[in-house]
C-alpha cells in the first residue's frame, strides 16, 4: 500500500482523474499493468481502496493533471524505498520495482519538459530582515542593526525565510521601510561643522550595586566587574569606549575574556543592560581594545530628571564550564557584608583604563559620508547630485538605473532642496526614498516566460545565496562586462564568495532554516525537570550546529559525517553538559567524541533534542518528524482533524512511559496507519533527554515533578530498540545512524540537494524542477558528497541561472 502519509494532500484532487476519454487501465503499458495488478490493485482497484485510493482509475496523463503526477511520483518514492506494498503482502521483485519506477520516471521526465517550457518563474522576491539588515551595512560601511522594527517574516512550507511567496508587503511595512531608510541616513549623511569630541576617562572602579554580581575591582576574575557612571551620557549616535587592559596568565590556563556592557541603572533596582563587545585578551602587555556602538541601540535615560544612571560595567567573561560559587554573608560589625570566594586559579583582566567618547570623529565629514557625498569640483552643479544619485543607485538596485529612474529621482531632489534649503538634508531625504523602492527591497527579475537571468539578476541571486547580502563591487563589475554568465567565470566567483568572511552568512542562515535551530528558542526547559539546566547553554547548542556544518563546509569534508561523525564543536560549558572534555573557554573547539562514548552527528546535537522535546522528557514524535522532513525530505502529512492527543489528562496514562503512550496512541484507528510510519525514527533516539543528554534510565514523575526529594521516582531502562518502516529494524542512534548511511544515503543526498536549492533560489521547488535535482544529486555523488562543489553545481545549473 501507498504510505497515506506521503499522499493524503493530493487524493481528493486526483482520484478518478482520467485521461480524455479512456480509462485508466487503458494508458498502463502492458508490463506495468501487470505488476499494479498483481501487487497493487488488490488495495487499490475496483474491490477495495485503501485510504480512499484507487489506482487503476488514477490517470496516467501526467502532463494535463499536475495533481496525478504528484501522486505518482509519491508513489514512486516509496516504492524505492521498499515501503510499497506493505509487510504484510509479497514484495516486487528488483524487475518488478524497476518496471514501475522506470515507467514512472519517464512520464515525469515528459511532463516535467513540456512543463518547463511554458513555465513561469518567480519575477519579487522581497529582502527578508537578515538579507535586509545585511545589505545596508555593506551599502552604506557603518554596521548598526537596521529595519529592528520591521515585522518577523513568516517561514515558507519548507522551513525558509527566504521564499519569495512567503515574504509579502504591507501598507505598514512600507511605513517602517521608510522610517528605516531615513534613520540610516540620517547616520550616515551630516550636515554642519564638526561637533565637539567630549571624553571621560578613570582608572578606577566605582561600586555599582545588583548591576553585575562581583565586587568593583580593576583586577578582573571570577567575582569582579569595573564599573563606571557616564556622566554625559548621549541620547543619540556614536559612541567609543576604549579601555586599556592585559591579561594576567594562570600556568595551564587559558586567556580570560573581557566584555563590554552599556545601559542604564538605578542602585536596587534590576539593569537595563546589553552587550557592546566581547573580545580575548591573549597578552600580557598592555593594549588599547576598541569598543563602539549607536546610543539609540542600547537602554538609555528615558528623560531629563530621571534618578537613573548611565553606566559601562566591564567583566572577565571567560567561562571555563566551572560553576560559580555564591557568596555568603559575613558580619561586619552590626551590619553583614557580602563576601565573594578567592578563586586564585582564575586568569585576571587587568584594567589600566577605560575612556569614553562622544562624537570621535576622525576625519569631518566621516568616511561613510564621504562615501556617498564624495568630493569634487562641481559639487553646487545639477551634474553633481546626478552623479551622486547615479553612483548610490547603481549599488542600492544593483543594477545601473535607467535614464527615467534617474530623472524622476533627481526632480525629487530638487523638490526636497527648494523645501528644506538643505542640499544634505535633501539628499538624505532622496536616498532614503531609494532604499524603500521595489528597485531595493526586492530582488527584481522581470519576465513572464523561462529565460536566461541577466547578469546583474545573476549577481544578485549568487551574492544573497552566499552572503545573504547585495553584490560587491568586483560582481557588478563582472555584470556590467558581460562576463559573470560565463560558466568558468561564474564557478571562479563562487570560490571567491565562499572563502569571503560574509560567507558565515550563509552557514547561519541555512543551516539555521534548514534544521529549524530557532526551534531552541521555543521551547522553555522545566526547572523541576532539569534544576542544573543554564539556559545561557542554549544559543551553544545552536552555535555546535553551525559550527559542525561550517567544518564540514571548510575542510571540504564528505556531507555524510552530517550523519555521523566521531567528534563535535563544543566550548566548555557545552562539553561539560555532554561529558566531555577538552575546551577550557566560551571559544568552540572541534572536540573528539572517541574516547567520550558520545554519538556524533546531527542526530547526537542537543539543539535537535531540545527543540523537539516539551521542555520536561522527549518527544519522538516531534523528533521523527524532524529526521522526516529535515534529513530525508519526506515530511508527513498534517494529522487528520479531531485526531486525539497523546498526551491525555488521564494520571494513569501520564505515568506510562513514552513508548508505551505511544502503543496506546497507534491502537486508535485515526491514528494508527500514520504513526506506524512516524514513531519508530524518533524511538531510536530514546537514549536522549529533552536536554540532549545520554540516559540509560527513564526517570518518570509520580506527579508532575520529578526531582523533588518527597516524590517517589519510578525508573524504567531505555528501550531505543524499534522497527523502521519496511521492517528493518534498529537498535538505537548508532542503529539508526547506520540505516541512514548505508540504506537511506541516496535519499539523504536527494534531501540535501533539494534543501540547499530551495534556499539558493529562495522558492518552493517544484515537480518541473526534478530533472535538474536528480542531476545535482548525481554530481553531488560523484564528488563525494562534498557541499562546496555542490554549491558550485547548483550556481552554474539552469535552475539557478534561468528564471
């Protein structure tokens, strides 16, 4: 039987579909007809319909009937993978599976080409925020967090935020486009003389009390901070804090770390404080750090008269996975003191000074209005500003503006210069209202019909796939010539974009949408369950993700140690959590897994375990889907409506262990033929926490806390023993993993391929499209799996190139 989760969304809309005037037996080949007959019609013929499917009246018209060969390729998929028909009938023989799958195949091949010939391509994509944020500091040189205000964009059908169908557009949005637009402007473009340079400069720490735990000390260790009240401090701008430290070494121990806090607060009260930076101190000699952020960026004093103060707090912030101790309270003649614990085998910060400035300019204009304003020789001359416009809107369209653009902006300029007399005033009002037109916020590639990109269409869709950002010069350049089409070329420039630093852009984006890593966010670990649990561990855990795929990605490593892999990227308070040894600080470090006992891969991260589990036990329901949709591609179908929970209120149910639950939860009619499908992926994983950490035992609640000392505790071993659909069956992760790899790897490679260009497209990929996968995945193959030369596979493919 056709698994019904792979094809419930497409029944109603294809059964009894029939080609003009015949039946449907009738369009069968003769040896097709006979292995449907013999192994499916049983299920799915005139007798009995399984799930409401019928095949033998199932069209067979693929070209006409998009929904039949949608169906018929779900049904293709699943005869590869042995799960049709089922257990419980006699198997195809390997004649009788590639009968069907070549027969198949062909008709999809033919409906897929006479389909992409009139095809349609997606002509708006809209920079998403990241993209967004990205592209004005690269535009204008001066980093700050644009578009904060704008709304969270939604995630496409396949996990994207950058799906050109997902990202729509709002009267509203078009209102923060704009606010957004000026303020960047208005920070880059200045007008009048250079402001007065105000600098407050000490040596010593003052006491800032609840602001950060620790005493103020200029000797930085475990339980100190430096802190500091600004005493003028700005409401808008730049700002530079500049502190001269070294670092005082501990005999095998490593470098501690310095970081740098901004905000406002009130003795007693809870602080308004964030981060300015972070940085290593690795030397003994006395250097000058550099620290710099926007005022308006971070907490600030709401009004005049307020009894608030404007602080910088400085710390050691290395984390070397040891716990802090508390303080404790000692008498100090009638009153009592806090007394923090010596921790002489502490590496120190040693503060020599700190200094903050205001308006630190160092040339008038700065460089980033420079930039855009440049100088010359007929600056007052209408030529001028249409120089200025021209330049800046070459690089915000990434592509030369027409002579009609070009015109219409300029006559805006000149109506902004006769209202506010200001010539930069009205240029910061024209360039903003270049930033908010469809020119900017969406990546335009104009055309009805297939047909080849541009150059600078190209450009663009390779620099927001690698950088997440707009081309840089170097790009336009090779589009203005005419040459970025040309396939060694085109190859040459993805080389050059994937060694860039900007490139980092593209592991934490994709990686990020395609394993759902933001899940971690949404999901609140119970205290009572896990009362060791640090929450500050959670962005490690997607940080080791990112980090494990950037590895990969770097070393030109096989894709497949995505599966399985004997080490990790962790830094110490990750590697404690998992038991490891190894990293000393925050820093991440590739760490061994051999001698750990640990299991490698994605399926071994603690964000997968943690963002499918409930926040109190895991969840292998949400864990197989996970594995389903993310690794192999084939997510189940929605339940059905009114489907009960598994988790009812019934105390009874409660106290049965998960795998019990779920036995009881597959007896259910509505729910049985799906989960039969679904939970054995996420059983293997049984071995793991709601926090990814190994377990042998099952520590149940009696109640609904577990840890607490008056409650009994009922233990169970783990049981991660299952059967996999198609009956093969697997002793936990490593059982798992090695399914995976030896009987599952084509489909992962097809997976892959199939997520990495969604994201390099930025659309839904479409059944036209398979042709061209199946291509890449072969290519993906042949290279031993490698993600840097699928990524140049898929640049130089007609799918990337062509609209």
């Amino acid at each position: 039987m056709i698994r019904i989760a792979k094809i419930l969304f497409v029944v109603v809309s294809c059964l009894g579909l029939r080609a003009e005037g015949q039946s449907s037996e009738s369009g069968f080949p003769a040896p097709v007809k006979a292995v449907l007959k013999s192994h499916c019609f049983k299920c799915h013929g005139p007798e009995k319909q399984k799930s409401d499917i019928r095949l033998d009246t199932l069209s067979t018209d693929f070209i006409n009937h998009r929904a039949v060969a949608e169906t018929w390729h779900d049904a293709m998929n699943v005869i590869q993978l042995g799960e049709m028909p089922p257990d419980d009938e006699p198997d195809l023989t390997t004649a009788q599976r590639k009968v069907l799958v070549d027969w198949i195949r062909a008709k999809l091949h033919a409906a897929a080409k006479s389909s992409k010939a009139d095809s349609e391509g997606v002509v708006m994509r809209r920079l998403n925020k990241v993209e967004y944020r990205h592209t004005l500091t690269d535009l204008l040189g001066l980093e700050a967090d644009y578009g904060s205000e704008l709304p969270s964009d939604p995630l496409s059908i396949d996990g994207f935020l950058n799906n050109g169908k997902a990202l729509g557009m709002s009267g509203l949005q078009m209102e923060y486009y704009l606010k957004s637009a000026r303020e960047a402007m208005d920070r880059v473009l200045m007008e009048g003389d250079r402001p007065e340079r105000r600098a407050q400069t000490t040596d010593k720490s003052e006491l800032l009390k609840n602001v950060l735990p620790g005493e103020p000390s200029a000797r930085l260790g475990r339980y100190h901070y430096f802190g500091m009240e600004v005493k003028a401090p700005p409401r808008s701008g730049r700002f530079v804090i500049r502190i001269k430290a070294r670092a005082e070494m501990v005999e095998g121990h490593v470098a501690p770390f310095m970081r740098v806090h901004y905000g406002n607060h009130i003795s007693g009260a809870k602080p308004l404080i964030d981060t300015v930076g972070e940085v290593r101190i690795v030397g003994t000699e006395s250097k000058v750090y550099e620290f710099a952020g926007w005022a308006g960026s971070f907490p600030i004093i709401p009004s005049a008269g307020e009894k608030l103060k404007q602080v910088l707090v400085v710390n050691n912030s290395l984390d070397d996975g040891v716990k802090p101790q508390k303080p404790t309270k000692e008498k100090d003649g009638k009153k009592k003191r806090t007394v923090y614990p010596v921790d002489r085998g502490f590496p120190k910060v040693i503060v020599e000074s700190v200094e903050f400035v205001v308006n630190d300019h160092k040339t008038w204009p700065p460089v980033a209005h420079q930039q855009i304003l440049f100088s010359a020789s007929n600056e007052d001359s209408p030529a001028y500003a249409s120089s200025v416009l021209d330049r800046f809107m070459n690089r915000a369209w990434r592509r030369p503006p027409t002579r009609n653009e070009l015109e219409t902006y300029h006559k805006h300029y000149d109506r902004m210069l006769a209202d506010t007399g200001s010539k930069v005033q009205a240029m910061q009002e024209t360039l903003a209202v270049v930033l908010s037109a469809p020119q900017f916020l969406y990546l335009l590639e104009p055309g009805t019909k297939a047909s080849d990109l541009a150059d600078h269409e190209l450009a663009s869709r390779l620099s927001y796939f690698l950088w997440s950002s707009m081309p840089d010069e170097k790009l336009l350049d090779l589009a203005a010539d005419g040459q970025l089409g040309k396939e060694k070329i085109l190859r040459s420039e993805v080389k050059r974009l994937l060694s860039d630093p900007k490139s980092e852009r593209f592991i934490g984006q994709f990686v990020t949408q395609w394993l759902d890593l933001d899940g971690v966010d949404r999901v609140a670990v119970n205290p009572e369950f896990y009362p060791d649990f640090d929450t500050a561990l959670e962005p490690c855990m997607s940080r080791e993700t990112h980090l494990f795929f950037r590895e990969i990605l770097r070393n030109d490593l096989s894709a497949l140690r995505l599966l399985d892999a004997d080490y990790t990227m962790a830094n110490a308070a990750l590697a404690k959590h998992y038991g490891l040894t190894g990293p000393r600080s925050q820093e991440f470090e590739r760490v061994s897994l051999a001698a750990a006992g640990r299991p490698g891969g994605l399926l071994a991260h603690g964000a997968m375990h943690l963002a499918n589990s409930n926040g109190e036990d895991s969840h292998p329901i949400k864990r197989a889907v996970w594995i389903l949709e993310r690794l192999l591609h084939d997510p189940p179908a929605p339940p059905p409506p009114n489907v009960p929970s598994i988790d009812p209120s019934d105390p009874d149910f409660a106290k049965l262990p998960v795998r019990r639950q779920l036995e009881v939860h597959r007896e259910d009619p509505a729910c049985g033929d799906c989960h039969r499908g679904i939970d054995p992926w996420g059983i293997a994983l049984e071995n793991f926490d709601a926090v990814g950490q190994w377990r042998n035992v099952l520590a149940r609640p009696e109640g609904k806390r577990r840890r607490k000392a008056n409650l009994a505790v009922a233990v169970d071993a783990v049981d991660a023993q299952t059967t996999l659909p198609g009956g093969r069956a697997v002793d936990g992760i490593e059982g798992l993993k090695k399914y995976l790899l030896k009987e599952r790897r084509d489909q992962f490679a097809h997976a892959f391929v199939t997520k990495l260009t969604t994201y390099a497209l930025g659309r839904s990929l479409e059944l036209v499209d398979e042709p061209e996968l199946e291509k890449l995945t072969r290519q993906f193959k042949d290279s031993g799996y490698s993600i840097k030369a699928l990524i140049g596979e898929v640049v130089v493919s007609d799918l990337f190139r062509r609209r």
